[in-house]
C-alpha cells in the first residue's frame, strides 16, 4: 500500500508541475496577444 501511496503522490506533482507550466504558457501567450494590439 505505501508503493501506491508514493505513486500518487508523484502524480499529484507532476501534474501540478504541469498545470503550473500551463498556466505560464497561457500568460505568455495573453502578454503576446496583448502586445500586438
């Protein structure tokens, strides 16, 4: 059980890894929108 445990917890990091990276792009992305108006 504890295998599991860590695996999520993993999991739980890298997908906020990524959702924080996503965030980011998409900040980026409005800037760059923004700046070509």
């Amino acid at each position: 059980m504890e295998q599991v445990k860590k695996q999520r917890g993993k999991l739980q990091k890298v997908l906020r890894e990524q959702k924080a990276r996503l965030y980011i792009i998409r900040r980026c992305v409005v800037m760059l929108l923004c700046w070509n108006d």
